[in-house]
C-alpha cells in the first residue's frame, strides 16, 4: 500500500512511498481511508528533526476486515488516530475508535471533526455550565475556534472572540461571537470563563477580563511565546482565578464524543469551513501553507 512518510526535508516534510500493508491486530479493523485532514500537529510532528511521525490524525475510510464486535466489512467510519499514521491507503484502527459516518453527512466534512471537535467539545465541558455564561477566547478563528464558538452558543453562552484584524474572523461574528480586534478595549471583571491558546502578553491581558473568582482554561500556545502572568497584576485588580490547564486527551471516550460531533454536523448545527481540498499528492504544499498562515479553514486531501 501507498503511504505519506516524512522526508526530514524542510519545505517537502512529507512524500508516498510504498509500505507493507498493515496486519490488524485483535481489537483492530483494516480500514481503506478515502479522506484525512490535516491539523497543525502533523505539521509540528513532520518537522521535528529525526522523526518517524507518518501523518493522518484525522480521517474517513471503509472496513476492510472488521474487528469482533465493531463495524461490518463495507461500514464507511470516521476515526482519530492521535499518534497519526492516517494517510494511507490502508490503516489498522481500534474498533472502539471507529465512528459509524452519519447517513447523509459529508465524508469531507466527517475528516475534518475529530480532533479540532473533539478539543472545543472537551474545553466546554470543561468550562462548565454555559446557559448565560461570558466567555472570552483567544486564538480562535483556526480549526478548533470555529468549532467552540459553535457549541458555545448552541449551549446558551456568550463568547466574544479576541482576533486579529484581517478576515480570519468573519465566520465567528456570521456564528454569532462578539469580535474585537483589541484585549485591552474590554471591560474589566466581566467574563466567567477565559479560553486561552495564543500565550504571550495577549493571554495575561485576558487573563485581566475574568470577574472575580473565575476559570482560566489554558490549552495553548499558538503564537510561540509562553503566557506570562502578572501575579500583582491580578492581585491589584482584586482577583482570584482559577488556573487550568487543559489537554484533550484521556477525558472520555473518543467514539462517543465524535459520535456527537457527527450528529450535530449532520443535523447542520456544526457547520465547518473548508479552505482546501485536493488528491494527497499536494499534503506537502498544504502543510507549508498552513504553517505560514495562508490557510483558512480545514484542508481535506483525498486518496487517489
Ligand atoms: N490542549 C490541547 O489538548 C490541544 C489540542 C489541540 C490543539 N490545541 C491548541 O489549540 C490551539 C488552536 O488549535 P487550532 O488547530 O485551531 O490551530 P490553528 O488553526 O493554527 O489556529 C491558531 C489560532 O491562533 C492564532 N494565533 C496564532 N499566532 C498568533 C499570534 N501571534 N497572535 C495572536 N493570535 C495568534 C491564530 O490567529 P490567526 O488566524 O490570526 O493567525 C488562530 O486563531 C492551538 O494553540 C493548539 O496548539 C490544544
């Protein structure tokens, strides 16, 4: 079978090159994937010097061999696969990690859900309760933002989104988010909750908007600089907050929460932008376009 593996060569990360067909072990279905997205991890995995990270986190495909007790011969499924691998003709997937594809639900879309979905489904419940709640995000308008401003409201909430002034956040005011392109232009002690993944002085800065007693939910650091904050900051403000700092994985069962994404994308509750689609000939350019910025939305390739 065909496969995407890295090169270790900046500006080309990745190529096909031909693989042993993988053997599923007990547990696990052979899946022929037909479309995978891609998220900035495969980018970060493939540029790492020495690594052997194939990519593919996120994808759509059809069983091949069933695994005992999971999903028929010919069942189009959805899976994630954190440690990659997905971009492949053929992948050996645990049956408990394999989605039923929703009748009617675009596959293309289906392949762009499972992680950026996944994090914005888990940061929420982790925030909490949301009917009536303020929350504030940073680092919103890529793949995860469009997701949580989508599930923030449909749950009742109010979420204003700090963006850059370009056209990057055009889709999250349509979503129905409050923009604004300057921090420091909010009122103090408003918000409830404050979801932070840029890092720097920007997260400190809205670290300042939570009212009293409030949740710092911390999950990353997409402008390279580590959160600083001000500890007499706070403290002259008169606040106490709540620091957490969030990482998706081991919180539930990855099946049920794609399962939900799946219903709610079918249902048109989540919509998804995407910005490129192509034959996975073309991963590479679109991973370095991701990586400088040029991307908007997610980018799907399909098998050919
Ligand atoms: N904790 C976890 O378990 C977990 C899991 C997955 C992802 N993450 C994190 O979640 C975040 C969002 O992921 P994603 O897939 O949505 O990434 P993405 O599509 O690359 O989006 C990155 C976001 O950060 C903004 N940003 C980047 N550099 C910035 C800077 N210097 N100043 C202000 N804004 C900046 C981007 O704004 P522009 O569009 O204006 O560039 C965009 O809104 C990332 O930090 C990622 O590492 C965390």
């Amino acid at each position: 079978m065909r496969a995407l593996v890295p090169t270790g060569k900046t500006g080309r990360l990745t190529e096909l090159a031909e693989l042993p067909d993988p053997i599923p072990a007990a547990g696990q279905a052979l899946v022929r994937v037909r479309h995978f997205s891609l998220n900035r991890p495969d980018y970060l995995y493939l540029a790492t010097p020495g690594t052997d990270f194939r990519p593919g986190i996120d994808a759509v495909g059809t069983v091949e061999i069933p695994a005992d007790g999971g999903p028929a011969r010919g069942t189009p499924v959805v899976f994630h696969l954190p440690s990659g691998g997905a971009a492949a003709e053929l992948v050996a997937v645990p049956a408990d990690s394999l989605a039923p594809l929703p009748a009617g639900l675009s596959p293309e879309i289906a392949a762009c859900l499972p992680l950026a979905g996944m994090v914005a489904l888990r940061l929420l419940k982790a925030a909490g309760p949301l009917s009536g709640r303020r929350l504030l995000a940073t680092g919103a308008t890529g793949g995860v933002g469009q997701f949580l401003v989508q599930l923030a409201i449909a749950a009742g909430a109010q979420i204003t989104v700090v963006a850059r002034e370009d056209d990057a956040w055009r889709h999250l005011a349509q979503a129905g988010a409050t923009v604004v392109h300057d921090v420091h232009a909010l009122p103090a002690a408003t918000f409830d909750v404050v979801l932070e993944s840029v890092g720097g002085t920007l997260g400190s800065a809205a670290a300042t908007r939570l009212r009293q007693g409030g949740l710092f939910l911390w999950y990353g650091q997409a402008g390279g600089q580590p959160l600083t904050l001000d500890f007499f900051q706070l403290l002259g403000g008169g606040m106490e907050l709540t620091l957490r700092h969030f990482v998706y994985l081991g919180h539930s069962d990855d099946r049920d929460d794609l399962a939900t994404l799946l219903d709610l994308a079918a249902a048109g509750t989540l919509q998804v932008e995407i910005g490129h689609r192509g034959p996975w000939q073309e991963t590479s350019d679109v991973l370095e376009s991701m990586a400088a910025g040029r991307l908007r939305g997610k980018a799907v390739l399909t098998i050919t």
